[in-house]
C-alpha cells in the first residue's frame, strides 16, 4: 500500500523528462503470486529537457510501486548495486551514456493486488489497468504520459488461459519448449504507459467487422467468459456506432485493424480506453432485455462510445502530464454526449446529464475537495477522476463549441488533430488551436480552466415602454474555494430567448433571430433587446449554456408559462424544477416553523397539465413529473437541515400521487402493453413515463395500487419494468409483498451477476426504516464481496449516496457506518475507499447534530490508523 506522505504534486513544477523511451519490450511469465516480468528499454536523453549547464547526465527516475528488483542491466552489462539506488516509490539509476538498453528483470504478484491498479486476477482472469499510475507496479518504468514508446509485449501462460492479448496487432503465437503458449502484441503507435493492457483468459469471444470511411476492414472482438457470451450485442452495436458517428462528425477513422473489448467483473470504473484493448467493467458492457434496465442499455452505449473516442482524444492526442486530464475526459464527455443526444432524445439527455452536473458537480465545487478542471495540485492522481474534471470540463468545451458553432469547432477540432497527433499535450494547445482555426481570442474563457466554484448570475430586467427596449442586467460572482478567494470574471455564453406575450419566440433582429448568446465577461452588464411592443419573459440559460447557477425572481405564473411554452425543451423542464423548488423550499420553511403543510395547487396543475399533453415526448413528460432529488435540494441549501428536505419532499409526493391518482392511472394503463423489447428511444420513452406513473401511483401505498406493481413484476418481460415494479414494491409494501418478491427475484436470477447487483441496489437504496440494518446484513450474503466495487458500489455505496433519507438518519449511524466502511476498505482498495468516504465530507454544510455527528464520522477515519495517500488526501482536506 502507498503510504500517506504528504506529498503535493504542483503544476508549476513540470519539467520535461530527462530520457525518452523509443521502445519498450515487455515480456511475462502469468503465474498468480510470481509473475516474472522482463523489460527491455531503448533509453535516450531527451533533447528537450532542461539541463543546467556543464550538468553530467542526471540520473534516470524509474516510478515503480509493490515489486520485486531482480536484476538490472545496461547495454547488457549487470548494473552493480552502487550505481542505483532504491526509492521509496521506484529506483534512480546514474546514467553514463545518452543513449543505452535497459533491462530489469522483476517480479509481482498479481493474485493479492486487491487494489485493481496494474496487473491482477479477476475470477481467474489477469487483466490490468495502467491509468493513472498503475504501471509502476507492473514494472519499472517512467510512468509519465509524456514519455511515449512503441510497445511488444510477449505473453507466456499455462495452457489453461489460450486467450492472451495486449495491445496492438498479433505478431506471434506458439508452444514454448515446456507447453506453455506464448503469444507477441506489436503496437505501431507510440503511446503513454497507461494505455499499457494485457489480458489472460479463459475467454469466448463475439466477432463482427467494419468497414472504415476509407474501406478499411477492422475486426471487432468482444471478449467474455463464455455464460455472458449471450450479452454482447448491444455493446458491438453500440460500437460501430460510435465508429460510423466519429467519422461522420468528427472526421475521424479507426487507425489499427483490430478492436478488442474486454468484460471483466473486478474494475474500479467503468472502462478503459487502452490502445485497441478496452477494458470494461461488465456492468457498463453486457446486457440483455431479461437482465438490464434502459438505463443500463444507454449507459452501455455513452461507456462505449466514451472509451472508443478516446483513440483520438486521449490516445492519438494525449495529455503531458495528469493536471491536464480533462483535455481527454472533458473533450471525450462531450463527444460521448453528444453521441448519445444524436443517437437518441437530445432534450432528455441533457436533462439527466445538467441533473447530475448541479446535484453532483455543483456540490463538489462547493465542497472541501473543489479544484478547477485544471486542477494546480494533488496528493493522489486517482481522486482527481471527479465530475469536475469530467463533466464541467465537457460543459467548458460545449461552451467552446456554443462560441465558435458546430462548423468552427469543427475546423478547431481539426487542426488540434492535426497539430498535436503523435504527441502529448495540454488544455492550452486544445485552447489555442480552436482560437487559431477560428481566429478568435479566448483568453479571459481561459480562467474556466483555473478557477473553481461555480459562478452564481443574478439577472434582473427593465422595460422600457418609451423606446420600446428591453434591459437584462446580469451580474455575475463566484464563491470562494479552497486556495482560491477572490475570483475573475468569467466569459459565459448566455442563450436567451424572449417570449411574447402570447407564448410565442419574439424576434430579437430584423432577420427574425429568436434566440441570443450573450456574451456576458464582466462582473455587471446589461443587453439591450429593441424594438419591442411589451415588456417580454425572458427564457434564460437555454439548453444550459453555461455551468452556472441563475437567479432571476420569477413569478409562480411565469414558472408556469415557461413549463407551457418555452421553446425550448431544457427551460421547459427547468421551469418546471424552478416551481418545484419553489414550493419544496416553502414546505421546508412550513414544516421547520411548525405550520400545517399544503403542496401548492398551481404545481399540482402544472403536473396534471404536463401527464395530459400528448404532443410531449413521454420521456420529456417523465422527467416534467420528478421532483428535485434530496440531493439537489440539498445542493441548493445555504446550510442543510437533511430532516426538512425528506419530510418536504415525501409530503409533495405523496401529495402529487394523491391528487392526480387517475390521470396517472390513465396514463399507466394506456401505456401498459406488453410489446417486444426494444432498447429504441421512443420505447425507452415510454417505459419511463409508465413506470415514472407507477413509483407515484404506489407512494399511495393503496393496496389496489400495489398490485399493479405486483402484477407487472411477475409478468414483465424485461429487466426495465421488472426492477422498476420490484423498487416500488420493496419502497412501499409491507414486507409481506415486498419481501416474497425480493426473494423470488433472487432465485430467479442468483448465476447473474450484473443482475445480483441490481438486487443488491434496489434493497441498499430502500427508504424505509431498517435499510441500515438489511445493509449490514447484505454483506454478509454469499454474494456480496469487499474486494469487487461494483458490489460495495451497489451495497454500501448506494446506501450512502442514493439513500438519502436512511443515510442521513438523525441518529448518525449511517455516518458511521460508512466511516467504518471506508477504514475496511483502504486496507483493500484506496481508490475506492477514498470515492466511497465523499457524502461524509461535506459535513459543514449540515445544520445542527447531524453535522456534528458526520464530522465525528469522519474523524474516526482519520484517526484509525495509517491511511492509504488517496484517503488520506481526501479526509485530510475535508477535516480543515
Ligand atoms: N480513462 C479512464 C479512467 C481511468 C481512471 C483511473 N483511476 C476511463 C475513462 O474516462 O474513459
Ligand atoms: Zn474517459
């Protein structure tokens, strides 16, 4: 395990590496607790690097974490143990030629890495995963993406794992002298050490082909174990999706003939983008109808396309160094999401995507661990994998897109291709080479990748009837942040579109625009709209233009006229969210001050209004109809008084469902047909309201209404209304219903891990009183396993971040719950501990003892011994 050194990593202190690497030669011996690695590295001092003058030739830095040294040669000779010394975390070399071969022959053992970070078994499978710096415990190595090498990689494995693959094309197969296979991978592409893969197994394999722009046949593998072999289409569809859709869009081709994916059940994340060898975790690869819901088809085909833009964006073009992660995960979310909007409904996918943006995002940028997209320090490269780096970092290259327009974001894409193919770079050169191609000047749009927060607008509006001109004042300020007191203005694109009176777009120029990016770069403004007969209602922020919090003192009735006719589907839904937090926040100040709770009418109408208008998308209604999670009213919240927001919520729910029990019933009847499965959108769609219908129509806990769950659970046809029948039972019947049904589902699907683990999580996530206690007991069932994150995802993980009202029982015993979670868990894995320990920290943001008792929570970690680095950085920085 990493120790937990204090040691800050600074941007400012980049330095180019003293050597470069031109090939690398890996060759393994698979055993599970002594696997024999062999390197060889054609090792030349960089010329660009900064030497002092006169300077002999420093010393070479090899990163190496967790292994054995056997032996070390230069040009061949064994170097003698005065000329290197062992580090803490890797070996220093004294370097007496610029250019020389370097040997080291070392060994590690894969079978007790629990942490999943460089190689290690999975049911029997090897696998690995290299980002960010898991290299180093494969072998010793400049464990940099800056340093770029051709990789070989020849694998020799027992005959019991006749699948060995790595990355790049096949060169080799064949028995060794003593039975073994051996098998040799040549990458022709230079590539950082992380895109580093290599895989053994037991594996079957899917096959299909594509046919490139160009007319190129690339082979397309999927590899799993043979009983998910049934569960691989949607992701080879998914694939050549994506493939079609990158060239289409982005004008970029697959450059290898073969495309590998992996399935393997132990993976920190979702998926990694090695050098055509995909790692996936299964749940984000397999899928069936009978065992996965519609989210988990569309999740599988974002992972995807996610992982396979990456060839151009992350791996063609990757990153100097780990301060530039989002140069390849903000640009690649965007592309997977805009993927995703073309290949499905564009307004819902911005609304699940702005969702998790201000429920998550926005409460990291207000929380201890809040870092700009471009962070300036880490302890721990692993906990820097955050919303902020990934989906704020997609939403400033969407406002880059906004800015230039799809055919100059397009030209910009091109030219930083063009530029930077072959190398490693940074969020700067993405930066320049849209100005460049553009010729425009984004150097105050710049301060978006150094300044953390998120910046509030306060918009306020004047008309004046004389001239027939409309003012928007817009003000903008962001918060403080950790290191960061005193922020600049930003350069936000605002959309906006006015509208009439009667409902209707009002022309903003001669030519009949409706819509306007404003460019708002100061902290106060105003935009002037003339030539206007009556004082309009502005639609701000369209389709959310820019990640950022904004006040405007709407009226409920204009609430309620946007809800009905906004042209825009994003502020029809956020009209709708507005008007919903109006009244959650009015019921919030009811309650505390002890005054009988009434749900206002107008949103009662406003919903009925919106299930009964059949020219909406049904999966547009389904979103119109949910409440504000907890957690983002949580969000919202100067301060949190968690027991305020669950009575609140649970009262405007269980009055909705009231209130509008026929027209919801209506609507779940009319689309309760039992059609074929198809994971298309407009089925999607509809299996979204139907089920959205049936959550409200059980909160009525009305036995004639649960037997609707009932009966769609037994009868269901697919994953999708199966464990949407099955949450609402285990959420609102007695145990006499829920439980059979739980059970019954088990049986049904206990050889199927990905369905197990939704099990686990529809129990894990129950609102009812005693989830805590059936938590701790699920941890204890045959299936559940400490060292797998997809099950303490779906146990632990959803009992603290998707459980909002157990979670935070006011006794605490969630809190330390998770805290003893976590110490168990670093021991195992620090990445996930330190991911897991996040609900804990934000302890300040809580009103009175629940406060207290999550900063007790949290100090017991800090106090239980020695922490890995990863949680030590995260509960060291939350504690201040
Ligand atoms: N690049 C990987 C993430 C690796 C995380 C390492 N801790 C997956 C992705 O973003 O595509
Ligand atoms: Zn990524």
């Amino acid at each position: 395990m990493k120790d937990a050194q204090p040691r800050t990593v600074y941007l400012k202190d980049y330095r180019a590496p003293d050597y470069l690497v031109d090939s690398t030669r890996l060759h393994f011996e698979l055993q599970p607790q002594d696997t024999l690695v062999k390197s060889r590295l054609q090792i030349r001092r960089n010329p660009a690097a900064e030497s002092a003058p006169g300077e002999t030739l420093p010393p070479l830095l090899l990163d190496g974490v967790d292994l054995e040294l056997l032996s070390l040669s230069i040009d061949g000779e064994l170097v003698p143990a005065s000329r290197y010394r062992e580090l803490p975390e890797g070996l220093s070399i004294h370097v007496q030629n610029p250019e020389f071969v370097l040997e080291i022959h070392n060994r590690i053992n894969p079978r007790d890495n629990t942490s999943l970070e460089g190689l290690y078994l999975s049911n029997g499978m090897y696998c690995t995963q290299c980002e960010a710096e898991g290299f180093r415990k494969i072998t010793y190595y400049p464990d940099r993406p800056d340093v770029m090498s051709r990789f070989t990689t020849t694998i020799v494995a027992p005959r019991q794992y006749p699948v060995l693959l790595s990355n790049g094309n096949q060169i080799e197969r064949r028995a060794t002298e003593d039975g073994r296979l051996l098998v040799t991978w040549e990458d022709p592409f230079a590539k950082p050490a992380y895109l580093f893969a290599l895989v053994a197994g037991e594996l079957q394999t899917v096959e299909d082909s594509f046919t490139t722009a160009s007319g190129r046949e690339v082979k397309l593998q999927i590899f799993t174990e043979a009983k998910n072999i049934r569960k691989c289409d949607h992701a080879m569809r998914s694939l050549k999706k994506a493939m079609r859709w990158d060239e289409e869009v982005y004008g970029r081709e697959y450059d290898l003939d073969i495309f590998m994916v992996v399935a393997v059940d132990h993976f920190n994340m979702g998926a990694m983008e090695n050098k055509g060898l995909n790692i996936f975790n299964s749940a984000c690869v397999l899928a069936s109808p009978e065992t996965a819901t519609d989210a988990t088809f569309q999740r599988i085909e974002s992972i995807v396309g996610h992982e396979y833009f990456h060839n151009w964006s992350g791996n063609r073009v990757t990153c100097r160094d780990w301060f530039q992660l989002s140069l390849k995960e903000g640009f690649t979310v965007f592309r997977d999401a805009e993927f995703s909007a073309d290949m499905n409904s564009r307004a819902v996918k911005r609304i699940e995507d702005v969702s998790l943006l201000r429920t998550a995002q926005f409460a990291e940028d207000g929380g201890p661990m809040a870092h700009p997209v471009r962070p300036d320090s880490y302890m721990e490269i692993s906990n820097f994998y955050t919303l902020t780096v990934y989906e704020k970092g997609a939403e400033v290259v969407r406002m880059i897109h906004t800015l230039l327009g799809t055919e100059g974001f397009r030209k910009g894409s091109d030219l930083y291709f063009q530029r930077h193919d072959g190398c490693a770079v940074t969020c700067e050169d993405f930066v320049a080479a849209m100005e460049d191609a553009n010729g425009v000047d984004l150097t105050q749009f710049r301060r978006w990748y150094s300044q953390a927060g998120t910046p509030v607008l306060e918009v306020s509006d004047a008309f004046d009837a004389a001239h027939g001109t409309y003012i928007l004042t817009v003000r903008q300020s962001c918060p403080a942040t950790p290191g960061q007191n005193k922020k600049l203005p930003f350069h936000i694109p605002l959309a906006v579109g006015l509208l009439g009176a009667d409902g209707r777009d009002l022309s903003l120029d001669p030519q009949g625009t409706t819509q306007k990016v404003l460019q708002v770069s100061e902290t106060e403004q105003t935009f002037n709209f003339t030539g206007l007969k009556e004082k309009p209602l502005p639609s701000l922020l369209r389709g959310f233009s820019a990640p950022v919090k904004v006040r405007y003192g709407y009226s409920t009735e204009q609430l309620l006229f946007l809800m009905r006719n906004d042209s825009d589907e994003f502020n029809r839904w956020d009209a709708g969210q507005r008007l919903a937090f109006m009244a959650l926040e009015q019921l919030q100040k009811d309650y505390r001050e002890g005054r009988d709770l009434q749900l206002q009418p107008q949103l009662v109408d406003a919903y009925r209004s919106v299930l009964q208008n059949p020219e909406l998308d049904p999966a547009l209604v389904a979103e119109m109809l949910t409440l504000p999670s907890a957690q983002t009213l949580a969000e919202q919240c100067e301060r949190i008084d968690a027991e305020a927001i669950i009575v609140a919520r649970e009262f405007a729910r269980g009055a909705l469902a009231e209130a509008l029990k026929g027209e919801l019933l209506d609507c779940y009847r009319r689309l309760d047909c039992d059609k074929p499965y198809r994971p298309e959108a407009a089925d999607i769609a509809e299996r979204s309201l139907k089920n959205t219908c049936l959550a409200y129509l059980c909160v009525t806990e009305e036995p004639e209404l649960l037997t609707l769950a009932q009966a769609q659970f037994e009868n269901a046809a697919n994953m999708t209304d199966s464990a949407a029948a099955l949450a609402s039972l285990v959420n609102h019947a007695a145990d006499d219903m829920a439980q059979p049904a739980l059970e019954s589902f088990y049986e049904r699907w206990q050889q199927d891990t990905q369905v197990v683990e939704l099990w686990f999580g529809l129990q894990s996530t129950s609102a009812r009183r005693g989830t805590l206690e059936s938590v701790r007991e699920l941890m204890q069932h045959p299936a559940f396993e400490l060292t797998n994150p997809n099950k303490v995802r779906a146990v632990i993980g959803g009992f603290a971040n998707r459980n909002f009202i157990q979670f935070h029982r006011a006794d605490g015993r969630g809190f330390e719950f998770l805290a003893e979670q976590v110490v168990a868990l670093d021991k195992l894995n620090p990445q996930i501990a330190a991911r897991l320990v996040t609900p804990i920290t934000r302890w300040k943001k809580y009103t009175g003892e629940l406060g207290e008792k999550m900063h007790r929570a949290l100090q017991s970690v800090m106090e239980s011994g020695r922490l890995s680095r990863d949680l030590y950085e995260v509960v060291s920085k939350s504690l201040v």
